[in-house]
C-alpha cells in the first residue's frame, strides 16, 4: 500500500475477537432446533437438516463487528497543505450498503449509509469508509447509534474538520409485523466539526446525495 502511514494511536485493538468452543457451539445449536422446532418448523428434513447450524453461523456472521477490525487502522496523509486557508472540499462517498441486526428484535435493519467529511491533514479511503460502516453495522444495534459510532470513529481515525453521516434503512422487525408499510425507509443524519455549524455544508451534503439518485 502507496504511503500508508500508522499513527500512534492506531493499533489498539478495537475488541477482542468472540471466542467460541466447539461445545459451545453444539449447544447453541440444539437450542436453536428446539426454539425452531417449537415454532413449527420440521427440522428433520433434507432442506432443515442443518438449518439450526446454518441460522448461528448466519447470526454469528452478521455481527462480525463485535470481533473489530484491524485493516481499519492506516489512514493516508492528505495532499493539502494544512496551513492553507480557505474553504476546503467535502469528500463523499456512498451509497455503501450495510446490513444490521436490531437489537430489539435481532432481526436485519439494512439500507445505505453516505459518510462525507472535509480532511485535516488526513483522509481515508474509501474502501476504508466501507469497513468503518461494516465495523458497526455488523452488530446488534439501533440506526442512531451505528451513524454516532460511524461519526466518532471517524474523527477519531483522521481528525477530519468535519463529519457528516446519513443512514437511510428499512427495518425488517416493523415491517414483518405490519407496523410499517413495506418499502418505509427510516432516514438519520449525524454531523460532526464544521457540519454542525455550518448549514450551506450540510446543504451541500444532502444535495450532493440526492443529485447522485437522479
Ligand atoms: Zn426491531
């Protein structure tokens, strides 16, 4: 990787990996035959066999971010001149897809995320944006929490002037149950720096994500 550079404060460890045993394992698994037996499922079949395994490797999967991601921690010096004055370039990037659990419900929450900031003497690229989405995104959580963790983990990372992320996500746990019309979107918006004070940025932002769905 081209001029990577590690910081200090890079490298610590953002979790410690889930560590599971194997009998740990087995026993979750004939929980799981048990609850989905209960609800009417005939797990003795062909097609259900190993559907108890399959459905904890699935959860188990999907809230990989709870074993952190260490390929987040490099970030690259910004090209500009961090004396320069002037008004500097918002960098956008999405939609980056993701896929959540709700913590309420440990059903899927999934949509995309538009993650802007305007650099200090850092950026980031984007593959990196992507794996801070998916750092948070792959947990048990709520929409107003990952767009927090995705915004202070970037400021964190760069130390950027300003952050601005928009979750827009439809919720499997409402719409399964018929509170919510299928294909309602729940849209949130977080800022950070320069966004929070300045409203033409935010502005900006959220015409620049709508020109890019014409
Ligand atoms: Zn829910």
């Amino acid at each position: 990787m081209e001029s990577a550079v590690v910081l200090p404060w890079h490298g610590r460890p953002e979790s410690a990996p889930r560590e599971l045993g194997a009998a740990d394992w087995e026993r979750y698994e004939r929980h799981l035959a048990e609850i989905l037996a209960a609800l009417g499922m005939d797990i003795d079949t062909p097609g259900t066999r190993e559907t108890p395994r399959r459905l904890l490797r699935a959860l188990y999967d999907a809230t990989a971010g709870y074993d952190g991601d260490p390929k987040l921690l490099t970030a690259f010096p910004a090209e500009r001149d961090p004396s320069r004055s002037g008004r500097d370039g918002l960098i956008l990037e999405g939609p980056i897809a993701f896929v959540a659990l709700c913590e309420h419900h440990a059903l899927p929450f999934h949509g995309v995320a538009h993650v802007a900031y305007v650099a200090g003497s850092e950026i980031i690229g984007i593959s990196k944006l992507t794996r801070l989405v998916r750092l948070y995104a792959r947990r048990f959580t709520v929409q107003e929490r990952l767009g927090e963790q995705i915004a202070d983990r970037l400021v964190e990372l760069i130390a950027p002037r300003g952050v601005a992320v928009r979750l827009e996500a439809a919720h499997l746990c409402t719409q399964m149950r018929g509170v919510e019309e299928t294909g309602s979107r729940t849209v949130t918006t977080f800022w950070r720096g320069t966004f929070d004070e300045d409203a033409d940025l935010r502005r900006e932002f959220l015409d620049e994500i709508r020109a890019a769905h014409r």
